[in-house]
C-alpha cells in the first residue's frame, strides 16, 4: 500500500501543477523497462522440488481465486512455512478498474492481465497453481472439490480434491440481475475480461448491422441504441468510454448512421454516482447531457426480451419500453452458487453474503478465511458485549467506571470496535472520556463515574456508525495484504498476541482486527475529464484528475509489464484513435 | 510495390551491416507516429452523399473479399467513376505472414489488423463496405447474394442481392483437408485472425492441463504432444514460434511439466520447405534437429481422431499412432464450397480450381475477375495456338517464316506466352532466332526460314515451362494493384488497346497480361534466425536476415498504426517475453 499514501501526499502538488503527473507516467514506465529487462534475464528458472517429508511438515494453505483478495494475499505473503495451492478457473489476474477501458480499446484486454504464475514464480515460497474451479467447499473435512474447466479429454482427472489446514476463499462475486427476467439471456456484464471483449465485438456488430443496406431508418435506431443499466462508478465509466468512442472514432467510419445512436443510462436511484460528494454527481449529470447521453433516474429494469428492455418510472409506476442493440447490465454483485452451498453447510443459510468476523475469519469456521466481493465483514456491536466490556474495564468491582479505570480500558476497546472510534471523530470528541462527561453533564473530570447502565446509555448511539465496506478492489487489496500479514507472523503471535483484549474470553485475541483505509476513488467520465474524490473529502474534477487518474492506474499496476502495456496503449489511442476491427 | 524494390536494392548493404536494419525499424516507426498522428487529425470526416443520377450512371462493381487481393485492389484504385461495393465476413484486412507470430504472442492479433472502413474513407472514390458473406454469385444475371454474418435479431434484413457490372472475386481459399477422416473435427487451422488467437489459447490449456496434480507422466506427454502437418513456411514458421515460446517463456512458469513437452512435424513429402533453396532446408532441417523439434518426413497423415493422430509411412506403408494435446493442419489450401458451386455453373465443374485467363477474367465470364488463393491463371499454351501464331507471323503468306518476319513477331509472342521469355532465359539464349537456328542446324542467319511443322518442332518445349503462381500475399497484392491499374485506365485502353496481339481474332488485347515479378520469400527458423530466398538464387540465412525479415515486414504493414504496434510488439516481446494468460 506504500503507493497510494505517496500519491496521496502528491496529490496536492499534482493539482498545482498537472504537467508534473505527466512526467512520472514517462518516466514510471521508461525507467520501469529497464528494471523489467534487467529482473526477465536474471530470473531464476531453476526450481527446488522440496524433499516429501518437508512438505508433509508444512501447513498446508488452499486460495480459492486469483483476483484482488488473493493476489494481493500471495504477493504479500513472505512465511516459507507453508505449502500454498492456488486454485482459479482464470490462470491470470486482471486489473479490473480498467475494464471499462477495455470495452471500447483504449486498453487492450492483453495489458491489463498478468500470469499468476509470473507473479508467484519468483518468490521463495511453495506456491502451487491449478486451473480449476471449486464447486464444493466441506468444512467439515477441510476438502475443497475442484474441477478442471476443460471439458472432455481428460479421462476423470477434471475433478481434484485438495486438503487444507487454512482455506483462503476469494472468489470474487458474480453479477447481480436481482432476479429480472430476461437479463441473463440477453444483457452483458462487465465482471470478467471476456465480458469486456465481447461488448467490444457486439458495439462493432451493432454499426456493422446498421450499415447494411436494406436496413430501414428505425431499425438502424434499434441496432444502435445501447442501452447501460446501473449509474455506479462501472456503467457511468462505461457509458463515457462508449460515447467517446463513438465520437472520437466510430463517427469517422460509419458516417451514414453516426444519427441514429443513442446511448442511455438507466438508474433505479435519484442521482448516478450516489456514493460520491454531490458535487461529482452534478459534474457528471451535466456532462452526460451535453454529450447527448440520455439519463434516465428512477427508472427500474422489470424485464428484458430479445428486443426491447421495460422499464418502470418509480414515481408513478409506468412502464414503458426501449428497443435495443445492445444492453450491458452493471447493478452490483450477488454471491457465487458455491459459496451460496457453503454458506447453508455452516448455518448462515439466511444471510445474503457469506459473514466473516474482523480477522476476516468465517464465522462458526476457525480455519476459513474470506475476503474480497465474496464475503462481507460482521462487524461486532459494542451493544452486544456492553457488560463484558463493563465488567473488564472496572478493574477494583466497584460497579461503576471511573475515569482512570475508563482510559486505561479506551485502546483496547476503540481497536476492537473501531465503530468507537468513528463516532468519536464525527462527533469531535478526543477521547471516550468526553463520553462519559456528556452524558454526566458538566463534572470535574476526575468525579465521573457510571454505573452499567448510564454506560450503556452513553454508548447507545455508538452501533450507528458501522458501515459495510465497499466491493472494491480497494478493500479487496487491502484484506489480501492484511491476511498475509498475520500468516506471516502467525507463529510468533500465537504465542504473544498483538490483538486488543478478549470481551467474551481469556486473554487477547492473536492479531489486530483488520482495519479499512480509503485512500479516494475515481470516476473517469469521458473527453479525457474524471472526478476524484479523495480522503478529506477533496475532490477535483477535470483534465488535471485525469492525469492523476492516469498516474494512480499506471503506479498501481501489478508489474513492469502491464505498466508499459498500458501506457502505451494510452498512447496508441492518442495517436492513431481505437481499432474498431471486429476481432 | 515499391518498397519491395528499394529493400532488394539496400539488402547487399544490410547484409555487410545488420545494426543499419535495425536503424531502419527504429526510423520507419518513430517518423511514421508523427505522420499517422497528422493524418488522423487532418481526416476530413465528412462524407460526399453523392446525388443518385450520378450514382446510376457509374459503373457498379463489387467487390468479395477483404483479404490481401481485395485490400491491394481497393488501395489502388484510383478512378472514381465506379460505384464499389465490398462485400465480405470480416470488416478488417489482417497481415497474414506475421499469423504463425499470433498464434504464440510474440505479436498481438490487433496489431496486425487494419479495418477495411479506415482503409477505404479517405478515398476519393464511392467505397461502401457490408459485412456479410456471399453464398452464391448469379453470373447470368449479374447477381451476388449475400448473407449478414450476424444469426438472428435481423428479421429477414440478413439477405442481401447486390447488382453488379464487374465482379472482383477475391474470397481465397479455406484449409485443404484432403478429406482425411477426423481433421475438420479435431484439428485447428492457420488461416485466419481467429484461427491463430485459438491455437494460442489451446496451448496454454495444454500446459494447465498437464500440471494438474492428477495427471500421470504418460497422460502428460500426451497433452504436451504438439503435431503441426505440413512441411511448408507456415508450418515451419508455427513450430519454431511454438518452440521459442516453450523453451523461453513456458517453461519458467511451468517448470515441473517442461520435460515432457515435445513438438513433431510431420511433412508428406521428402523434405520440408521444398519450395526453398536446398541449402534452406539442410539449414532449417538441421535446426529443427538441435532444437529437439521432431521432424518426420515422408510420413502421411490418413486419420485423426479425438485423441489420436494416425501417419502412414509413405515408405513401408507402416502405420503407426501418436497421441497428441493440440494438432495444427498446415498443408495447403481448398476451394471454399461457393466458388466450387459458382464453377459448376460456368462450366468447370471438372476443375479443381477456378480459371482465369491472362487478365484475371474468369474463363466465360467477360465481367467477372478472380484473384488471390480462391483462382488460378490458367496459362494459354503455345502448342494451343502455334498454327494462328504461324500464320498471323508470316506476313507474306509464303508459308516459310523467315528471320526478319520472326522478329517482327516476337515482342509480340513473348508478351502474350510468358512461357517463351522464361524457356529463352532458361536456355540462356538470347533471342527467338536462336530458337529457329538451333533447329535448322548451324546455317546464315539470313538463311534461316521454316515451314509450320518445323515451327510446332521449333517450340515444341516451351509449354513445359509454365507454372502455377504460388498462393502467396505476394502473389495476390500484385494481382490486386494490376487489376486496379486496369480499372483506372479502363476507357482510355478501351479506346487504344496497349495490349498483345490477338492470335485468335482481329486487332490487340485491351490490357498487357498479368506478370508476376517475385521478391524473395522469408522463412523464419525461430531463435532469431531467418532464411531468406531473394531474386537471383540470393540465400541468406541467420541473424542478419532475421533483421531484414523484420525490415521488410515493417515497411509492407498495411498503416502506419500497426507498423508502429507490430514493432512495440517485438519490442514488449524483447523484453517482457510472452505473455502466457489464457484470454
């Protein structure tokens, strides 16, 4: 993560001066060549085949999945204890924010891709991988069952059981229809790279099959009305990326039908991009109306034919009908039918998203952990353990909490149940004491003292300031990095926990609770204009944040080799505009 | 083709100094993003809709295809008084030498496409392209049909009839199976963009599936057996790519499967690349020998099934099997099923291929042209027309030719039967006369007369010197640009034929007959070394003309956009390898 807090510390200084952005990514990617050519040509291809019994005494580690979560898990993990089996459908990890990119070309598919097995085959630990997708998790017997994805030709060996001691799932969601019909049948998605490649191919068939001659004005209207369902951050980039490139390059080719197109966004909500400042969500709604992208809010899918999407206004219930070319659906993620199986197999058959604690640990399952889009964490209420963190905190049994007894208590409580801390910030308080004295009224400090039940009522609005963390690669990064932290030292903290202090136990818990830091999101919105928003509540919109847009992409990159990919793909598009062959 | 010239010319000089080759790469491409970059701005996007009286009084003509004899047609043409109509599946020309380079990554399919829109709208001239494949052509009534590629969601708008008043057929051909049981089934085909990004897929699913932990060695080499058929330059050239990829990318990243990869050649006939210079082969034959490429001649393929390859030696007879993970089929081409259809109705059912006379006009049909693989030139022998050559030669009608009526006649004959040219080259003589002296003995030029049967005795071998032009791009780009160069002088030359003398009717031939000129041909080994056969018998074989390969292919690349990507992909390749994610 050591980027991003460099980025964040520039940032400023971006902003003052855009050219600067400009330089390092020259200069990320020229200097990053030489690094790469120097690391291919000195790379060891020798491999240590370690003895039988070495492996039998290491701990024996499964990922399930080679995106965000897992990657960032294996590229952090350091401990050549264990013996680490990787197992994904997708021999690759993809950069998916610059998957919009890809839909239209500005990015190849190719650049933003990387081998797991380059990424792991350079480090010094035991990391296997398997092509393969798991369709069982058994917790009971700590099995996971996999098959390879290759139909046929393989004689019964598509299927592999694998053991494990710790089960690392991070398999990512799957697209969410909320169980529209048609939408499977007839929408595309944006979730995969193979997704992105065949939106390219069909927006190149819709102007291809509107060319053709004996097509009648409202037909070539139908072929070429694309339709984006979901105003997030991925249909707006989406829909921006298309307009773009049907300006900047289609127009040119196709000139006889350049009228007929139309772009329109649908939105269940008020407003797209309701989850940044509202300032970026006016830029944003502006811009689209300027470059004639039709939005419609409030406006939710009900079903989608072969032909036409239907459409219900919120406000007053009418339905109405939109003939299409091409509809791409991006409303969110829903959970995998594996995990959805597993979920019923360890009792949390009635929760939507597999539940981990903050170690990001599955409940009820000591050995299993989930991270990434795939499960969400359960954040433990202050409410819930309010007498246990009463009683451990008045140390002398006297009933009632002192201000000494308070502070010396305050770390470990605000690392277990950060939602203390959060509503200490907003509140603008500078320790929990301020707590205590606000619900005594106006005391000297060293009177205070609450009985348990003015301590609860202290803290009763505490819980409200938990939040779920958002499905993005962000989070996911994060919690891989995290996760193969504590597997890095988790011998050593075994035997001297690091964590806060067990409420409901003996003790300390082994590690601290993973903790979420938002370092700022982007939305790019065509015409070479994105919107930042940052920690701060900063946010720039304009050239300059897409400069830094392009800067943040480029450093985060997983190797040198994206990295200039990438870049010169941005370079490509600026001098000879996208490829609209249909490939 | 001028290029082609000054590289013949600079070659010598390259050859002393390989280093100014590489000056020649790195200039071609870095002046040319400057160019391109002024063009795309300064590209006028508006479009002339010309008004439909003038529409009605051009000629139409259609032309099929989008491959290498349609693009060099449609480039060339430069009278805008046609009304041109290109019809064909794919919407973009792809530089099919630098295929087998695809099939491994070595160069990105996208960077060798260009699409036919971008190729054709800054023409001066009437170009509409439809995306739709022709099932029939109608000669009779001047008809093509065609049928849009896209199944469905059309309703019925995917029939298309196009009139025409000239047919440029330039479809090529499909891969020559020679209805071996299994092949169409089992086997993949290098012919095109698609077929090389699936073989490229294929392999890394080979290397996945033979490090699945299941697997025993045996069902190991199996899955890592790569068969290429066929001995020619594309086979040749797609089992060294498949080498260079395995031995310097694939088996760093799956070390533990290396061993057992094994790749086998398996050629008919005695030797591969017989079309080349015998000191090309023994080259390329002891190359594939130290690289472990096992190479099997004389050996037929008579049956593939779904795990299986079955050879027969052609030898002994001796069958025998190999199973096998992936066979690519090289061997050839075949005539696709709608010009075979098309031939039966004109009357050459009982050919294998479709005839054009010497001006690439279909055999019985005035106004339609073949070019490309999809036709041949069908020469006109000498022998066919000896008595009207005779009798059209002797202008006194004294029955005898003399010397000073030969001559007069020669230019003539010669342009009208190449055959003649090359059978006096050949025989190292210098003129016809020759031909009549060595026949009548050692006599006085002045003396020298023949009756027709001494004539018919005279040239009685010069038919033995025809030969099929070889279905190359070469072959095809310069019939493409001729064909043009006829259609942009049409009228003028309709008016003053610049062409042969008709031996079998009154006055001269429209146009001068199709010549082919050739430039040498490139066979890369793999390992950075390439053999190259140049005019007059010129080998070269090793890095030197690796360097030229790259020369040459950069400066023939159809645009200045994939002359710059092909040559950033050298340059990627150079220094990150292959990229091996299955995508």
């Amino acid at each position: 993560m050591r980027n991003w807090s460099m980025i964040e510390r520039f940032s400023e200084t971006f902003r003052q001066n855009p050219s600067l952005s400009r330089l390092l990514v020259v200069f990320t990617v020229s200097g990053g060549g030489l690094v790469a050519y120097s690391e291919a040509n000195s790379s060891n291809s020798e491999v240590k085949i370690p003895s039988p019994e070495v492996v039998s005494r290491k701990k024996k580690v499964v990922v399930l999945g080679t995106g965000w979560a897992a990657t960032s898990f294996l590229k952090n993990l350091k401990n050549s204890s264990y013996d680490v089996q990787v197992i994904s459908p997708r021999n690759y990890f993809a950069f998916t924010p610059l998957l919009p990119s890809v839909t239209c070309g500005t990015v190849e598919a190719r650049s933003i891709v990387e081998p797991i097995r380059n990424i792991v085959h350079k480090k010094n630990i035991d990391i296997h991988y398997w092509e393969a997708e798991c369709f069982k998790i058994d917790a009971e017997n700590k099995k996971v069952f996999c098959r390879s994805s290759k139909d046929g030709k393989l004689n019964g060996n598509e299927e592999i059981v694998v053991d494990y001691d710790y089960l690392v799932v991070a398999m990512g969601a799957r697209a969410n229809t909320f169980n529209t019909p048609g939408v499977e049948e007839n929408c595309l998605f944006l979730k995969e790279v193979e997704d992105a490649q065949k939106i390219r191919r069909t927006v190149i068939d819709c102007f291809e099959r509107a060319s053709l001659p004996k097509m009648t004005d409202a037909e070539r209207q139908k072929v070429l009305q694309f339709v984006v369902v979901g105003g997030g951050p991925t249909g707006v980039e989406f829909a921006a990326e298309l307009h773009d490139f049907v300006s900047e390059d289609l127009v040119k080719l196709y000139p006889k039908v350049k009228d007929f197109v139309k772009i329109t966004l649908l939105e269940a909500g008020d407003h797209i991009l309701n989850m940044f400042d509202k300032r970026i969500t006016v830029f944003a709604e502006e811009k689209f109306q300027r470059d004639g992208i039709d939005l419609k809010t409030g406006s939710m899918v009900v079903k989608v034919s072969d032909s036409e999407i239907s459409t219900k206004e919120i406000k007053n219930g009418q339905i109405s009908s939109i003939p299409y070319g091409m509809v791409v659906w991006s409303t969110g993620i829903g959970t995998r039918p594996v995990i959805m199986e597993f979920m019923k197999q360890i009792g949390q058959a009635n929760r939507r998203v597999l539940a981990t604690d903050e170690w990001l640990r599955v409940e009820r399952c000591n050995s299993i952990y989930a991270l990434g889009d795939c499960a969400t964490i359960n954040q433990r209420k202050v409410m819930e353990d309010i007498s246990a963190i009463f009683s451990k905190a008045d140390k002398d049994r006297s009933g009632t909490l002192t201000v000494k007894e308070f502070q010396d208590a305050l770390d470990d409580i605000c690392e277990r149940y950060p939602q203390m801390q959060l509503y200490l910030k907003n509140k603008q308080m500078s320790n929990l004491v301020d707590i205590l004295k606000e619900s005594k009224g106006d005391v000297a400090k060293e009177a205070v003292a609450l009985n348990i039940e003015e301590f609860k009522l202290a803290l009763s609005q505490v819980d409200f300031q938990m939040k779920n963390l958002p499905a993005t690669a962000q989070v996911a990064a994060q919690q891989g990095a995290y996760l193969a932290n504590c597997f890095n030292r988790m011998e050593k903290c075994e035997k001297n926990p690091e964590g806060p202090l067990r409420y409901r136990g003996e003790g300390r818990h082994t590690f601290r609770p993973f903790r979420y830091k938002h370092f700022g999101q982007f939305a790019p919105l065509g015409g070479e204009q994105t919107a930042a928003q940052l920690p701060g509540d900063w946010v720039s919109i304009g050239h300059s944040s897409q400069w830094l847009w392009y800067s943040v992409y480029a450093s985060k990159l997983v190797s040198w080799r994206t990295r200039a990919l990438v870049v010169s793909d941005w370079g490509r598009r600026f001098i000879f505009g996208r490829d609209s062959s249909q490939i």
